[in-house]
C-alpha cells in the first residue's frame, strides 16, 4: 500500500472516494434524501478543488494495486472546521472502502496525520467523530484521544452531534538555564 499526497489534478479522485465511502460509512443511518443534498453540495467538483488548493488543507490517499482504497484530509490555522485548541492539526476526514475495514488502512492513514502533526510542529490533534459511530470512537480512543468538547454537524436538515475528541503530543520543555 502507498500513500501518495493529493493535489488538484486529483479532484475526479478525491470525488469519487469521498462519495463512496461517506455513502458507505453513513447511509444505513440516515435519509436518502438528506444523504443525497450533502454528497452533491460537500463533494461537489468546485468545493472540492478548493479544498485542494487551500494551503492549509492537505489530502492524502491510500493506494493499493493502482486503486484507491482510502484517504485523509488534515486542517490547519483558520482551515479548520471550529477552532477551539491553539496550535493544532484537525483531523477532519479519515474514510476507508468498507472491504478495507479492519485492515490497517485507516491507522496508516492515522498515522500519516501524526506525522504530519510533528513536521507542523502542533501541540494537539483533533477531530469530530458523530456520536453514532461507535466503531469510529473505539479506534480514536485506542489511539489515545479524548472527548472535549461536542458540536453540530447537519447532514442535509438533520442536526447531529459530533463528540470533539483531542491528542495532546508529548512536547519537551526547554531546559532551564542555570545562571
């Protein structure tokens, strides 16, 4: 498996990964219609290459055998969806094919962000995780995070709740000076 970052020439990529898993991940549990107006308006063609083109937003796809099969999107500074910890990296998209479940394609891709988190030098990581997706919270608390905080998240006219989990990384202090 590869990871490969996302550029702009990958728009028709990241539109139909992100369709497809978020209609895998979601659509047992909620309308058809409100599942169909979020996927037009969040996966649109125009929203997407700005996504792609935001300098503080980066993609990143899993690959295997030429197909992609997963990816990652990671915010920073006002590219974040709700900015309530200073100096941190959300994690706002991690979505795996369902067949790739259980695989290790999303830690991969979890730790892809943590990487990245260190290289931009934050302090915290975060992300939003619906309340209804048990699986998703396991696997955030396995990997040491927390809940802090909750907010809204609409799919289409239906308002849900989103748990704010956080990963404080392990920063050392700066040795005294003995004067």
């Amino acid at each position: 498996m590869k990871i490969k970052k996302g550029n702009i020439q990958d728009v028709e990529k990241l539109k139909e990964i992100g369709k497809l898993t978020f209609a895998e991940t979601f659509s047992s549990d909620n309308s058809e219609e409100n599942m169909k107006e979020y996927l037009e308006n969040e996966f649109s063609t125009e929203k997407l290459k700005a996504e792609l083109t935001d300098q503080n937003a980066e993609f990143y796809f899993a690959e295997l055998d030429e197909k992609t099969i997963g990816y990652l999107k990671v915010n920073i500074g006002e590219s974040q969806t709700e900015i309530k910890i200073k100096n941190a990296l959300e994690i706002e998209r991690i979505y795996v094919l369902k067949e790739f479940h259980g695989k290790k394609v999303g830690q991969i891709l979890y730790e892809k962000a943590l990487e990245l988190a260190k290289e931009k030098d934050v302090e915290n990581v975060w992300l939003g995780v619906w309340e209804q997706n048990p699986r998703a919270i396991r696997f955030y608390e396995k990997n040491g995070f927390v809940s802090f905080d909750k907010h809204i998240f609409k799919l289409g006219d239906d308002k849900q709740t989103d748990i704010m989990m956080k990963l404080e990384l392990n920063k050392k202090k700066p040795a005294a000076n003995n004067v």
